[in-house]
C-alpha cells in the first residue's frame, strides 16, 4: 500500500467518523422517545481528559476526547468496505 493511500484512507476514516457522528445526532434530535432514539444518540466517549501543565512563562494544556456513535461506527465500515472496492 503507498503512503497516499495510507493518507487517504486515515483522512477517510476520520471524515466518516465525524460525518457519521452529524448524521447521528441530527437523525437523534427528530426521533421521538424510544429505543431507536436512544441507539442513534447514545455515545461513548473515549480518550483522555485535558492535562494542564504550567510553567513560569508557558502553559500546556493537552488532551483528546473521540465520542463514537452507532451511526459513526456504520460510517466506519462503509469507508473500508469502499476503499476495499475501489483500490483492490
């Protein structure tokens, strides 16, 4: 596999997570109480709180959160299926 296409696919897999965690909660937001509603909008968050690090002069705050959705993990395999299709 070259490296574009590495590139390609890892910008792919995190524009289908984001776009798939949108269409998640906007579907979400118009489904009325229920099961369904819950399986579009429920979320889990994954990563690490921010870190805060003060120096005299600087300060570094670092930290990385991914909040995955039913819709985010669909959009997910729908990116490999198709960049298994379209390049091999």
């Amino acid at each position: 596999m070259k490296k574009r296409e590495i590139t390609f696919l890892t910008v792919a897999l995190i524009l289908g997570a984001v776009i798939g965690g949108l269409i998640g909660d906007m579907v979400g937001s118009f489904l009325p109480e229920g099961a369904v509603k819950t399986l579009f909008t429920k979320s889990i968050e994954i990563g690490f709180k921010p870190f805060t690090l003060e120096l005299y002069a600087l300060i570094f705050t670092l930290g990385l959160m991914v909040k995955i959705n039913f819709v985010s993990i669909l959009m997910i395999i729908f990116v490999i299926v198709y960049f298994r299709w379209w390049y091999i």
